[in-house]
C-alpha cells in the first residue's frame, strides 16, 4: 500500500508507524526525526490512541491511516492530527476525527488537515462515503463540515462523547468541489 501522507500549503500529514504505536503503548514519546512535539500531542490531554493501538496490534496496516500527524511545515512542530476510526465499511463509509492543539486554534489548520485528509483518503477505490460526526455545540467543526458541504444524514450518542450530529458526503461528490 502507497505510504498515507499528504502536503497542503502549510502542512505536512505524517502517518504514525507501526513503531511508534508500540512506543505509545510503552508510555513512551516516539523518537521524532526531524520534527518536535512541543505541545506534547497524543502525550497529554485527550488522544485516540488508546482506540487506535489495538486496531493496529490486530492489523499493522492500519498505522497507515489511524492517525497521521499534522507538522507544521516552517516549524517541523506536532501541531495535531487526524485520522480515520476503521478501514472503509462494506458501503466504502469512512469516519475520520481530528484534533489541533490549544496553542494553534482557530488559524484554519483544522481545516486545511480535514482537506489534505480527505484528499488523500479518496485516492482509495474502497471509499466511497466520507462521514463527519461532531457535537452540536462545536462550533469551529459545525463551520468547517458547513464549509465543505457535507450534509447531516442523522444523529447519535457516543458513550464517551454524547450527542453528535452525523454528517456525510459521497468521495465523487468531494472530488469534483475539492481535487
């Protein structure tokens, strides 16, 4: 499988490895080569990880597209990430999460990531729904799923999240507005 990784005009999108998922387990910072973490993202405060490790125990090609760093291309700093919460489902519905760290906000790099994510995901010939699940009260996200068009195809209860409104969009659809 081609290597899961995307540039956008301020961004670099970096897969974890398999390695770096084992450091994490180990409650260990991966070794970095050539980019810092200091903002200490996926080290302190809410992170997929503990979702994601077992995914990729289970089945190594899933570092691929769990989580991918967004880097800072004139700092080479850790400012967030993204990523997909499974492979694509029989229908080709793929869910994607993200997170910015505090210090970056509200400079558009959640969405610009969300872009160079979907961008690179619908390269897939297995992917064919992108969906999009946020609380009703985010309202940075509500302005960004807004933005991209996509549309709310329903709602549900995360037990660790509550409330989220689901938002989808076809990758034919995506792909004439955005690539």
């Amino acid at each position: 499988m081609e290597r899961a990784s995307f540039e956008t005009e301020r961004l670099f999108g970096i897969p974890l490895s398999v390695e770096n998922y084992a450091s994490f387990e180990r409650y260990e910072e991966p070794k970095w080569q050539g980019i810092t973490n200091p903002f200490r993202h996926l080290i302190e405060g809410p992170s997929p990880l503990p979702h994601r490790i077992p995914k990729v125990k289970s089945n190594p090609a899933f570092a691929e597209i769990g989580i991918i760093l967004a880097v800072l291309k004139s700092t080479k700093e850790i400012i967030g990430s993204a990523g997909f919460h499974n492979f694509p489902d029989s229908n080709g519905m793929i869910e994607i999460g993200f997170g910015i760290v505090d210090e970056k906000q509200n400079n558009g790099f959640g969405q610009e990531l969300l872009l160079g994510m979907w961008r690179m995901i619908i390269k897939r010939d297995d992917v064919k729904i992108l969906r999009y699940t946020v609380a009703p009260d985010n309202g940075p996200s509500m302005h960004i799923i807004e933005k991209y068009g996509f549309e709310k195809v329903g709602e549900q209860t995360d037990p660790e999240d509550g409330l989220e409104l689901i938002y989808e969009q076809s990758s034919e659809a995506f792909r004439r507005k955005f690539d």
